[in-house]
C-alpha cells in the first residue's frame, strides 16, 4: 500500500523494457545483463551498487542512503531495509512467494517463479507489475506512476539466462543484432533461422542433427553389427521341420509358403560354397558333364566380371555363407532405405521428415516384405533410385537446392539456400560463396590464396591476374586462369582456392559414374520382365523431371570457369560411365547369350500368355487387406500382400494443390501422368503390340498393379511437400470418410466378386471392416489437416502413417542368426562328407519333394534332381525328342525324381516337373548315390540288376551307394 493508501497496477507488455525515473529526475541505470551488476540512484541522488549475479549478495540504497543488505542466492532469503531502516523478510526461492517492505514498512507481495509475475513497490508506494518470464521483458513503473518505454541502450545487447540455462539475445534499436540458430534438424531443410528470440536446440533436436549428420556411420555400425551376428530374415528356419533339426537361433516365425526364398534361392547360395566344380564358380554341375549356367534366372554369387554389378553377393565371396546370407539381408534392407531416403530429400527438396516417412513406407511394405529375396525387386528399387542420385549429381554437379519457407514480421517469404544432401555436395560452398560474393571478391582472395599457400613468385602473380580480371570481366578471364593453374597442378591450388580440391570433386564424380554403371546393368541382371518395366515406368517421370531442372544448371556451367564447374574433368566420369556399363553388358551378352536364347524360347518363362492389360482395376486398390491382421501362414497372403500407399489421398492432395493452392508442380504433374496411363493398362487393356511396343507384355495383371503402390508414395510426398494450406476441418473430415470408405469398399469387393482373386476371407467381421475404415480416416484427416510450418500436425500425420505401414509388415520374416538349421543336420553332414570322398559322384533324390531336393547340391553333391533355373536339354535327353515330352522339361522348373517302370516326364505344375525313371534310365544317367526318405521308393527297384547299398541313415532319410 503507498502512502496515500492507493495502489497502482500496471501490466508488462511482451518484449517491452521500462525503466522508473526517479523523483529528482534523474535517471537510474540498470544493466540487465546475466552475472554483471546494476546502478540505481536513490531520490538524493546517491547511487546504490546492486551486484545482482547468481548466488551473490545485492546491495541497495534506502531513501537516507543507508544500504540494506539483501541475499539473492536461489532458495536463501534475502532482506530489505525499508524507508525506516526496518528490515522487511523476503523469502527468494525458486516457485516461492517473497515479501518486500514499502516506505511504511508495509509488506507487498511478489511472485517470483520463474515464467510468472513480480510486483514491487515504488517510491509513492505504487506498484508495478514486472513480467518475469524467460526471455522475455519486464516493466517498471516510475514514481508517479506513469510507464515510459525504452529501448535497450545503443550498441548494447541484453542478455538474461533461464532456468533451463538458454540464452537469448536482444538488439537495440541503433544496432541490430539477433542471435540467428542455423543448426542442421531445426527445419525440413536442416536451416532454421530462429529470429525471434534465439532459442537454443533441445536435446531432442541435438539427437536429431547427428543422427542424420552421422547417419551413414550409424548405419556401417549397424551393418557391422549384423554381420558380426549373422543376423538375416531368411526362413530357413522352416528346414528344422524337414531335418529334424532344432532351431533356437531365431525371433519370429519362418514362413513356409515363402519357399521359393528358404527352399530355392538361398538354397542355391548356400550350394555355391560346396560347388563340385570350384567354390563360388558360376557353372553348377547337374549331371554327369552337364553345367548349369547360374548367372541369369535366380542368379547366385559367382566368381565372374558380373560379380561387380551384383554388390550384394560379395558378402558370399568374401566370408563364406553364414557372413554372405547376412550380408545379402542386412545389406539391402539398409541400402534400399538410404536411396529411398537421400531420392526423398530430392523429391521433396530437403525435407527430412517426409524421406523417413518413404523409406518406412517403402523398406515395412508387407508386398515387398514378402517378396524380400526373390525376383529382384529390392534390387530394382535400389538401382533406379541410385541411379536417379548420381545422374542427378553428375548434371548438376552435386549442388541441390531446397525451398524454405521462413516467418519473419509475420509474412512468409521465400528463400532458397544451399543444402547438401549427401556429403559430396559440400564441394558446392566455393562455387556458392563465389556467386554470391562477387567475381571481384573472389579475385582477391584467390590471389591472396594462391599467393599464400603456392608460395612462389608464379603463385603471387597468377593470385594478382586473377584478381585483376575478375573485377573487369566477371570472372570469365578468371575462369581461364583458374583452367590453367588447374591443369598445370593437377587440381590442387584449385582445391585450396574453391575449399575443395579438384582431385576430391573429380574423386566424387568418379564414384558417382560407377554407381551409376552399377545400377543401371544391376537393374537389367534382376530378370525379372514383370516388374522390371512398371517400376521403371515409377522412375522415368523423376528422370526426365531431373533433366528439365538441370538444364539450367548445364547452362550455368557453361559460362563458369573450369575452377567451379568442374568443366575440364567431367567428361572422365561420364566415359567412365559408358564404359563401364557397355562393358557389363557386353560381357553378359557374350557369355551368357545361349542361356537368354534357352529362356526365350522356353515354354515358361518363354512362351508364357503375352498379357496386354485390363481386368486388374480390384488390384489396384486392394492393400486395406493387408491392414486386417490375416494369417501369416495361408499362400493367399503373398499375391494378395500390397503396398500401404494410403491410396486415394495422394491424387485427393495433388488436386487440391493444383486447383485450390493454384500451384501446378511439373514433377507431380508428370507422377500423376504416368499413375493415370499405367491404371488405364491394368484396368482397360490396350492392343498387344502397343504392350509390347512399352515392354509391358510380360506385366501380368497378378504382379505389375502392385508395383504402383511405390510410384502413389511419390506422389503423396511429393503433394505433402507444395502442400501450404490445411483444408478446413469439417470437409477434410467429410473428404477423408468418403475416401476411406472407398478405399475398403474396393478392397473388400475384391474379395467377393473378383473371379481372379486368391480365395481367402479376410474380413471375418465386420468390427474389422470398421477398424480398417477408422485408421484410414485418421490418416486420411491428418494428411488433409498437413500444412508446412505446422510441426505439430506433420509429426502426427507421418508419425501415425508410419506406425501403421511398420505394425504391418515388421512381423512378416523372421530374424535369425546364422544357418545352423541346415549345416548342423545330421544328414547334410552326411551328405557332405560322402559328396568330399566323391565328388564326381552324381546323386539321384528320390521320392523327395521340392525343396528338399535340392539338400543334396547345398551340401555339395552333383545331383540331378536340382531346381531347374534355365533349360538343360543336354541333361533330359533320355526323354527323347518328342515334342509333348520337350514342351514339359523344356522350362524354368523344380524337379521330382520317382521310380517307374516306364521314362516319363509329366508336369505337374507351371514350374514343377517329375521325372518317372526306369532301370536304364539310371544306368545312362549314371547315378551313384540315392537319396530317399523312407522304404516306399526302393521297394519299386525289387528285382532290378542294380544293387542299392546302404551307406548311412540319418533319422527318416537313408542314402545308398548304386552298384552296377
């Protein structure tokens, strides 16, 4: 209370500073720095030192000057001396209340928690209110109580620490000066300008940056990791079944209808170490002087020049199988998420969040979980990603540009600032720093440079020309004496004057051609017609959008001096590339030309139905079937597995970017043209010799519809990163309903009403059909309520997409630790030991179905009963020449091996073939050994001249020794 018995309140408005004149006029001085000290001056006119830094002492000045002394330590009390010199308590503690006597010695309350309001007393007893916030700004009131604002003394900077220990900065008005947080993590872009009060990075963000500053080192550790435990998603834990052996190395579930992956491919991989022929030789012997070409169809690792186009073999190469099979999971699954990642941050124009979201989407996709390890289609989405990102770095020369939006006096406005998206790209600070900082400049300093560090009289000279020229012919006389300083040292001084040397740019550049070589014959080797061409038919429209944006680039190129362009070296990566990759093909078509030839005109893959579209339009929208939860265990669930596109909100955001934003995105343009030309094929079909025309011939509506899914992730992204304005609520929630009721409905029609789906009720209830409908509607919201600047509704969009693309294919392959399930058995142990005493001996199985026919080539053995993965006419002719029998054996296919009475080959189904064989047969196959579970088979050889002896019995499976 003053002396009047009035009390004044005055509220402090934010970022506002008051300072209280004192009754005589003159004015108090008050540094409001953290650990420094303030000045009052008391109605005399005295000045009473305040020390005001943490836990130390204050001392101030009373009315009659006499000092009072008050403790300003956290949690201690501190004391003031009123007009009287009566000391008034004040409790000081962090959150707690304190008490300062007025002139009377009245006491006035003061909340002093950290983020909340103060009082204090004036001299006429009138209070001011004081805001106390972190950060923020207090007012004072003066003793008559009127409030006068004042900026910040000039060329000075407030400072005030918090409780969380962050600092922020303010300017005056005659010096402005902010505190600018420009840490990679804070933004999309990794660029935050923090403008308004300078807030440091939480921890949180901390982790953020270095995860992806370090984001390749971690992922080498976790590879390292995996290798180092031998750790894979194989189901070959499902051999435990069919050898009797244990399985205790494992997490999850090995599935059994994958077989083509556990029974076949790595099957054949793990053969490649017991190879008759030679460890890791690229023919495997199927018979008595009858090779089997491996490097086409269900190519395995191989000692061959194509080893070097197949990077994910040498796992096998270089540390034998159990490393190999790691190496070959491990490696892809890590691989596949960085390109998918790093071709986000292009699409996307160096968002972060929404790659992450990609490369969940696409690595947890159940369609590409369940076709993890066959048909190359991990490898192709690897390929044409890598090759979009080095095509890309090699037409622009590394430099990528971001799109940011930044708030600033509460406009938007927009910038472009450099981001460098893979560490190559850091080659691009000179040429940036060049640009925008003058040709003059640039003169000086790489005279000054190259004077400096050459160190000679030439260096001096060529530093003065350069800076000369640059200021009169900006920088194209500076470009020509940079060429030849460049080429005289071989790119060093270029180097030290751009900040990377030419030799590292050049280096990088390199790299980029072979990935590039790599990628692009790697795609081709995959074989595999009826995805190679839709998921290129993905890629094309990003391609050709590359090419477009860097046209401006080439052009910029041109007229920049060799120094920052790189001109004079680029044609070395690019020959680089062509070689390379004319080399890989070459090599292909010349040794591996018979085996393309056997394929094509084999009667499957062959001459197999030439499909032209149409009568797929279920197909398209089917994946609500892979979020109900089915069994795991039922065949249905590979062909009817999916990718989680979240179909039809990608096309649902792209117009409204396009019709309400007014906002036509020539990359989402060509996306959606490409969407709309391939779902009119798998929908209405066209002529055959326009399919075959656009290598969509062998794309059967079963196979290519899915496929789509990854090109309708572009999409979305791609919509989500030009997406600026949030659609109301009430029709974002009328939209989504009416999209996730679509979505289901299609989805569940597919199950009733196609006559070409694969039988199996996947809505048991209808609580299913509504769970599925809800979670697509929260998506489908939240994807509408996205807006760029909104952190908040970003996080919860991708955040939740990617739990429900992650909760759906994270469970479908097992992990699991090496390949004891096969090697420890007693009956490959067997195996091998005889195929090592014996190896020309040749192994019939009989009575043994696929895939245990092929034990014996994994343990070494030459056996004839071997997966069939390119016709071997050679190996079958005692089938004769008939035609009806060639139209059976001539064909991609497993093989099953019987005792008959009669030569027959029958088919039993599209790849599976048996093989009935009498006594001759044998005999001309010259088999030596047989392999048979149970007594049923040798019990048909009563009677026949061959002499079966038993050499060993491991469990059900007993192995013979053929005497003539």
């Amino acid at each position: 209370m003053n002396q009047s018995g009035e009390a004044d309140k005055q509220k402090n408005q934010s970022e506002e500073i008051r300072e209280g004149m004192n009754q005589g006029g003159e004015a108090g001085r008050r540094t409001n720095r953290s650990g420094k000290s303030s000045d009052r001056t008391n109605p005399s006119g005295e000045a009473g030192r305040q020390t005001n830094r943490s836990g130390k002492s204050s001392d101030r000045m009373n009315r009659n000057g006499e000092s009072g002394r008050q403790m300003h330590r956290s949690e201690n009390s501190s004391k003031r001396m009123n007009q009287n010199g009566e000391p008034g308590r004040q409790v000081h503690r962090s959150g707690k209340g304190s008490k300062q006597t007025n002139r009377n010695g009245e006491s006035g309350r003061q909340m002093h928690r950290s983020g909340k309001s103060s009082k204090r007393m004036n001299q006429n007893g009138e209070s001011g209110r004081q805001m106390h916030r972190s950060g923020k700004i207090s007012e004072w009131t003066n003793p008559s109580g009127e409030g006068e604002r004042q900026k910040s003394q000039s060329k000075e900077t407030g400072k005030q620490t918090n409780r969380s220990g962050k600092i922020s900065e303010r300017t005056n008005p005659s010096e402005e000066s902010e505190r600018q947080m420009r840490q990679n993590g804070n933004t999309a872009a990794g660029i935050k300008q923090n403008r308004k009060n300078g807030v440091q990075r939480t921890w949180s963000k901390r982790i953020a940056e270095n995860t992806y500053r370090f984001r390749y080192g971690i992922g080498l550790i976790l590879f390292l990791l995996c290798l180092l435990f031998r750790v894979s998603g194989s189901s070959i834990g499902y051999w435990s079944l069919l050898l009797d052996q244990p399985d205790p190395y494992m997490i999850g579930e090995s599935r059994g209808p994958r077989s083509d992956e556990w029974g076949m491919l790595t099957a054949m991989c793990l053969a490649q170490e017991n190879n008759p022929a030679g460890a890791y030789e690229r023919e495997l012997p199927v018979g008595e002087d009858v090779g089997m070409d491996q490097g086409v169809v269900y190519a395995v690792p191989s000692r061959d020049f194509l080893a070097l186009f197949r990077p994910f073999y040498w796992g096998y190469l270089l540390f034998g199988s159990e490393v190999g099979l790691a190496w070959y999971w491990c490696g892809r699954f890590l691989a596949l998420f960085f390109a998918m990642f790093e071709l986000g941050m292009v699409l996307t124009k160096g968002d972060r969040l929404l790659p992450l979201f990609l490369g969940v989407s696409v690595c947890f996709a159940p369609f590409l979980q369940w076709w993890f390890a066959v048909n190359g289609l991990v490898e192709m989405l690897i390929y044409g990603s890598g090759f979009l990102l080095g095509f890309r770095y090699l037409l622009v020369g590394g430099e990528i540009k971001e799109e940011e939006w930044v708030e600033e006096d509460k406009k938007c406005r927009r910038r472009s600032v450099p981001f460098y998206c893979l560490k190559s790209h850091r080659a691009a600070v000179g040429r940036t720093a060049g640009i925008k900082g003058g040709w003059e400049s640039i003169g000086k300093e790489a005279g000054k440079t190259v004077g400096k560090k050459a160190g000679t009289a030439a260096g001096k000279t060529i530093g003065k020309a350069v800076g000369k020229t640059a200021g009169k012919a900006a920088g194209k006389e500076t470009g020509k004496a940079i060429g030849k300083i460049a080429g005289k040292t071989a790119g060093k001084t270029v180097g030290k004057i751009a900040g990377k040397t030419a030799g590292k740019t050049t280096g990088k550049s390199i790299a980029m051609a072979a990935m590039m070589a790599v990628c692009l014959v790697g795609y081709v080797l995959t074989f595999y017609p009826a995805w190679m061409a839709p998921v290129a038919y993905g890629f094309l429209p990003v391609f050709i959008w590359m090419i477009w944006e860097g046209r401006k680039s080439l052009k910029r190129r041109r007229k920049r001096d060799t120094i920052e362009s790189g001109r004079g070296t680029m044609w070395f990566p690019w020959t680089l590339f062509v070689l390379l990759t004319a080399s890989g093909f070459a090599y292909l078509l010349i040794t591996s030309w018979d085996t393309i030839l056997a394929l094509l005109q084999s009667s499957y893959p062959g001459k197999a139905a030439i499909s032209q579209g149409g009568g797929a339009g279920f197909w398209l929208l089917k994946y609500p079937l892979s979020l109900t939860g089915v069994r795991m265990d039922d065949p249905s669930v590979i062909e009817n597995s999916s990718v989680i596109c979240f179909a039809p909100i990608g096309l649902i955001v792209s117009l409204w970017i396009v019709g309400k934003e007014k906002k036509p995105d020539r990359l989402l343009l060509l996306l959606l043209g490409v969407e709309a030309v391939l779902t009119w094929y798998y929908c209405m079909g066209t002529t055959p010799w326009i399919a075959k025309l656009f290598l969509l011939n062998y794309t059967n509506a079963h196979r290519g519809p899915q496929v789509i899914g990854f090109l309708r992730l572009f999409v979305l992204i791609r919509a989500l990163s030009c997406k600026e304005q949030a659609v109301k609520r009430l029709p974002a929630a009328g939209i989504a309903g009416a999209a996730a009721v679509f979505a289901v409905g299609i989805s569940w029609c597919y199950t009733k009403h196609d006559s070409a789906a694969e039988r199996y009720e996947y809505w048991t209830s209808a609580w299913m059909v509504i769970a599925v409908t809800a979670v697509l509607f929260v998506v489908f919201y939240l994807f509408l309520r996205y807006e760029k600047g909104k952190m908040g509704r970003r996080y919860g969009a991708l955040g939740l997409a990617g739990m429900v693309v992650f909760l759906s294919g994270f469970r479908i392959n097992p992990v699991r630790f090496g390949t004891d399930v096969i090697t420890e058995s007693a009956v490959y142990q067997e195996i091998h030991r005889i195929a090592e005493a014996d190896p020309d001996g040749v192994w019939l199985e009989l009575g043994i179905d696929y895939p245990v026919s092929n034990l014996v080539t994994m343990a070494g053995g030459i056996s004839l009963t071997a997966s069939q993965t390119c016709p071997e006419l050679e190996r079958w002719e005692i089938f004769g020449q008939d035609e009806e029998q060639v139209e059976v054996y001539n064909r991609y296919c497993h093989v099953r091996a019987v005792l008959s009475e009669e030569i027959r080959c029958t088919l039993l189904q599209t790849d599976y073939v048996q093989m009935e064989l009498n006594e001759e047969a044998l005999k001309t196959l010259s088999v030596d050994y047989v392999l048979t579970r149970g007594a049923a088979q040798m019990a048909l050889a009563d009677g026949w001249e061959i002499t079966f002896e038993p050499v060993a019995q491991c469990g059900e499976y007993e192995i013979y020794r053929c005497l003539y």
